[in-house]
C-alpha cells in the first residue's frame, strides 16, 4: 500500500537539508510490515551502509596501531554512532522547524514531503537500531557453541533500542505523535556526536600506538568538559521541560489524534532515558567541579 498522497505544497517549498532524504526514501523499494501502510525496507537498507561502516572504522583502527580487543571495537561502533547522529540531528532540525509544533500532530495534516521526510528519518533511525542490534548484540557478541553472550548492559541497551523502535513505529502507524518522537530523538541525540569522540579518544589513551602523543590526554581533558556541560545543559535544563510538554500533549491535547492507551505506552519510553540518565548527570558535574572549566588549569588527565 502507497502512503495516502495530499496535495498542498510541492517541492519548491522542502528545505534543502531534507530533499536527500526524500529522494533516499522514494528511490527505495518498499517492503511494508504485514497488515500495515508502513515502509521496513528503508530502514533494512539503511542498516546495510551502517554494518559496513563499523567494519570499515574498525578496520581502519587495526591499521592506525589499535589493537584486536573489544576496545576497537567498541572505538568503531563510537565512529558509526557519530556518523548516524550527524546524519540525523540536521533533518529532524528541519522537520521541527518546517511545521507547528504540536507533539500530537496529524501526519495527514502534512504536506506530501514532510511525511515522506519523517518516514524517511524515523525509517533511518530505525535502521540504526536494526545494525547495532544486529552487530552490537549478535555478531561482536557471539561466541563459538554458545551464541551470543550479553552482560546486563548489553541487554538495557537492547531494550533501549526495541523501545525506541517500538515508539517510532506506532507514531507512524497511528499516523500522529511524530512530532514527539521526532522532538525526543533531537534532544536525546544532540550530545551523541560530542559523547562518542570521548568515548573514543578515551580508548584511544589505552592505546600503545598514542603512549607518546602528550597532546591526547590534553584533548581529552577539554573534550570531557564540553562534553559534561553539553549533557548537563541537555539533560537537566532542556530535556525534563522537552518531555514535560510531549506528556501534556500526548495526555491532555492530543487524546483525538494519539489513542490515550499508546500514549500511556509511550509514557514509561519518554521519561525511563532521563531517569536512566542521572547517573551520567552526577559524573558530569563531578567532571566539571574537578575540570580546567572550573579550576584555570588542564587537571589530572594532561598539561598545557
């Protein structure tokens, strides 16, 4: 089954950052979840590129001089997390942008490319989902005899990832709450980018081919603090009033478009990430007491 077409306004009028996207969307083959209207071949294709994407960063690693350990490959699956949050942050930008803001929103009420630029971006991060699934938990898990073998990390982070999965395919089935997502995907993936470089460059330290750069842990150093009052900033000042309003609207304003029982599913999905998120919030402020941001010097992890 095609998307439902209505015509409003055409492509004259889509933002350059999301004509990519759609053009993606619409070259794909479709391949709709039974008994749906909802395309899972993009996300499936996406996944393809992100797979081969970890390969190759990890790869490249073993030839810069890191070596054959699960920190190059957790390094690697970083670089992939970089690239996927890069991606996405400038088209969901754009689609909170491009329409009223209204977490409970119609998706019929949009025009032909917005609702193809919001598949298209909820089928990309579902995609994501998919690859670090796939390779994260069964591929780099796996064990000869035994299967693939996860630690309660491994198993909350999957969770996180059918969760999330689970929220972005019921707002494009019901056709409404898009903006939601879309407003929680933002916000939660705004630090991603800065957050893997230090995860990154603190793999990197570890590494006997970086024991003579004297610059890395000075990088690292600053890196950390941006990084920890960029997720202070996200976390604790944005994020509780970003879900506190989806909340309102899902629950108040929204009951005609959103059926009141998803959104009470929803629920437990938008506010589980900033509960689960305190621990971080605690070691960010304990970075940022001890850092060069609040004491005028580079601190324990290098020197100017």
């Amino acid at each position: 089954m095609a998307i439902e077409k209505i015509a409003t306004e055409d492509d004259t009028n889509v933002p350059h950052v999301l004509k990519i996207w759609i053009a993606l969307y619409r070259s794909s083959p479709k391949v709709y979840l039974p008994g749906t209207d909802i395309d899972f071949g993009f996300s499936l294709r996406c996944a393809i590129p992100l797979s081969v994407s970890r390969i190759i960063f990890r790869h490249a690693l073993y030839y810069f001089g890191w070596d054959q350990s699960t920190d190059t490959i957790f390094a690697s699956a970083c670089l992939t997390s970089i690239c996927h949050s890069s991606l996405l942050l400038p088209g969901l930008l754009a689609m909170l942008l491009s329409q009223k803001y209204v977490p409970s929103a119609k998706l019929q009420d949009s025009p032909q490319w917005y609702q193809e630029a919001m598949h298209a971006l909820l089928g990309f991060c579902t995609g994501y989902m998919i690859y670090d699934s796939f390779m994260g938990y069964v591929v780099e898990a796996w064990q000869p005899g035994v299967g693939p073998v996860l630690s309660g990390d491994d198993w909350m982070f999957l969770g996180h990832h059918i969760l999330t999965t689970l929220y972005m395919t019921s707002s494009r089935w019901v056709k409404a709450g898009h903006i939601s997502a879309m407003a929680l995907m933002y916000n939660g993936e705004f630090s991603a980018p800065i957050m893997n470089v230090h995860f990154v460059l603190e793999k990197a330290m570890e590494q006997d081919c970086y024991k003579g750069a004297t610059w890395l842990p000075t990088l690292f150093t600053y890196n950390e603090q941006v990084f920890s009052l960029l997720y202070i900033i996200c976390r604790v000042f944005v994020s509780p009033f970003v879900i506190g309003h989806v909340t309102y609207d899902l629950l108040i304003r929204g009951r005609k478009n959103v059926p009141l029982w998803l959104s009470i599913c929803w629920m437990p999905m938008c506010w589980g990430v900033q509960f689960g998120s305190i621990p971080w919030i605690y070691t960010c402020i304990d970075t940022l007491k001890n850092g060069p941001l609040m004491n005028g010097g580079v601190g324990a992890h290098g020197e100017l």
